[in-house]
C-alpha cells in the first residue's frame, strides 16, 4: 500500500460559481470570443437554468432588452440521404441527444436557394429515376414531412434528389417560387466555448435559416424570455462574457492536501519515477475540461524528497488486536 498527497490551490477548489458581464460593443461572435477571453474568460458560459437566469438578469439590469452573443455554438455534418440505407438511417436514434434542435436541419430548396427548415413541416419534394449521375427528377406535387417524402421516393422511383439540381432544372420543377424537399440532412454538434461539454439546453422556436452555413451562432434573445437561437457569425451585436468567482488572488488563495491510498500488490512500479509523477497534469487538463478555473495541482513532497510512501503494516498491533478479539 502506498500513499501520496496532492496539494490543491487556488479560489473556489472544486467550484463553478460565474459571474456575467454585459458588453454594450457591437461585435462579431469571433469578435466577442476574443474580446471575452482577453478580458474575462470567456464567451458566456451556461450550465444550468439558475446561470441563464443570471444572464438574463444581468443584461436587463442595464437596460438592454434585445438579442446577445454567448458561448453556444453549433457545426452542421451534412449528410445526403442517398448515402444511407434505411436501415442505417434511423432519424431516431440520431436524436435522442438533441430531440429538439435536430428536428430544424432538413434540407428544402427553391429558386431563391436552399434552405435548413423544420423536418416536420409539410413541403412538396423531388423525387428522381434512374442513376444519380444521370438523375431524371420529378416533382411530386404532394405535401408530406422530409420523412415521408425520403420513403415515397424510395418506394416509388430511385431516390430522393440531392443538391446537384441546376439552376434551369428547379426553374421548371418549381416556376412558381414554391418550395420542395430534397434529400440533404444536417446533423448538429452542439457545443459551448469555454466551458467544456454542457448539457444545459434553452433553444426557441426559430425559422428557415440558408443552408450555405455549416457553423451557426448562439445568441440569448431578452425578447423571448432570453432564449437561444442560432444567427451568422459576422451578425455584429452586444455580448455577455463570464469569470469565475471570486478570481484567484493572494486574499483568497485556499489550500487543500488530498491524502491517496494506492494498491499496487503484484505490480512492479517506480512511483517515483518522472514519468508517473508527470501524470498529475493530466488531473489538471480534467479539472480544466470540467470548467473548473483557478485550481493548480502538485505533488506534496515529505522531508526526504519523495512522493510516494510505502505504508508498513504494523504486525504485533494487528497480532495483539487479534488476540484480543
């Protein structure tokens, strides 16, 4: 048996309270990041419903009361339907991390361009025969979701069509201006700057949005509630960075000996050696993927230089404990 000790130092050890300020400067969301991270820490961060209630609070205490930057932020994997069986494309389980927001990116077209929309909505789609090379399209002139629409082509001609439709070909499908389905699917990988992985979600109903985007920006509306939507990036707006509390300092640097016991019978390890020492800033990196700021680790040295100590039973007290029993 051994045992180690690690210092932990730092304000708020194992602690995640933020504070939030308003930035009243129209920037980009890039613009903003940096800003941010110069000053603060970061983009705003949001974990929880009480830290989004604290955004919402601090940008209404300065009487702002429109949209803003935060940390939220989402990459698009576009994929075409034609690349998946059935089989493998079970919308369902692709969901089921993000049941709402997924819902937004299927793919619909006119002649005034192509679209993310709600794959729930009911549009007219284009269907083709033959190969995808040489695709004779058709417009199917009936209404159904982008998922009913990707069966009945399926079921009836070859496919759904893709986004190789020309300019000329959508003029005489679509003379009209009308919108239709196509076989394009988005699938959105959320993330949150700053902060590591978040669970936390606050999405508002939102609208079309153009299909030449594969990044899209968070921003907390104070009109509605301060729920998020997504915008384009260079959209120059006001911003909400984080810090965390208190900020370390020599006031409030708070210190902490965690004491380990390691089993290591039947295992020939040098834990002293460099190498396995060097380990402890891997804890470091976790702490830091956790959003936890502020926090340095080390190893607690004893009087003899050493780290690790092997703990040496004591055999006559357990032998007396024994006859006692």
């Amino acid at each position: 048996m051994f045992i180690i000790h690690i210092f932990l130092t730092g304000g708020l050890v194992l602690s995640k309270c933020r504070r939030y300020h308003f930035v009243n400067k129209p920037f980009t969301w890039y613009e903003a990041q940096s800003y941010c991270r110069k000053n603060y820490v970061g983009l705003a961060c949001i974990e929880n419903s009480e830290e989004m209630n604290q955004v919402i609070n601090t940008v209404s205490s300065a009487g702002y009361n429109s949209e803003v930057w935060i940390g939220v932020y989402i990459h698009l994997q576009r994929h075409a339907a034609s690349q998946n069986d059935d089989e493998s494309w079970n919308w369902k389980k692709q969901i089921q991390s993000e049941p709402f927001l997924v819902s937004y990116f299927c793919q619909s077209i006119s002649v005034s361009g192509q679209w993310y929309s709600n794959c729930s909505v009911e549009h007219p789609f284009i269907c083709y025969n033959g190969t995808s090379q040489s695709p004779q399209y058709v417009l199917v002139n009936e209404s159904m979701d982008w998922f009913r629409a990707l069966r009945y082509c399926r079921e009836n001609f070859t496919d759904i069509a893709s986004y190789s439709i020309s300019d000329s070909q959508l003029q005489i499908l679509l003379p009209n201006g009308d919108r239709a389905w196509i076989g394009v699917i988005s699938y959105p990988e959320i993330r949150q700057r700053d902060c590591g992985n978040s669970s936390f979600r606050y999405w508002d109903d939102f609208g079309n949005i153009p299909s030449i985007f594969r990044s899209l920006f968070g921003v907390a509306d104070l009109q509605r509630s301060g729920k998020w939507r997504l915008i384009e990036y260079f959209t120059k707006i006001p911003f909400v960075c984080f810090d965390n509390l208190p900020a370390p300092g020599k006031e409030n640097v708070q210190k902490k000996v965690i004491k380990m016991n390691l089993n290591l019978e039947g295992l020939s390890v040098d834990l002293n050696d460099r190498a396995v020492k060097a380990n402890l800033t891997k804890l470091q990196d976790k702490l830091e993927e956790k959003g936890v700021n502020g926090v340095n680790l080390k190893w607690r040295k004893l009087p003899d230089g050493a780290v690790f100590h092997k703990e040496e039973k004591n055999t006559k007290k357990e032998e007396k404990k024994k006859t006692e029993l």
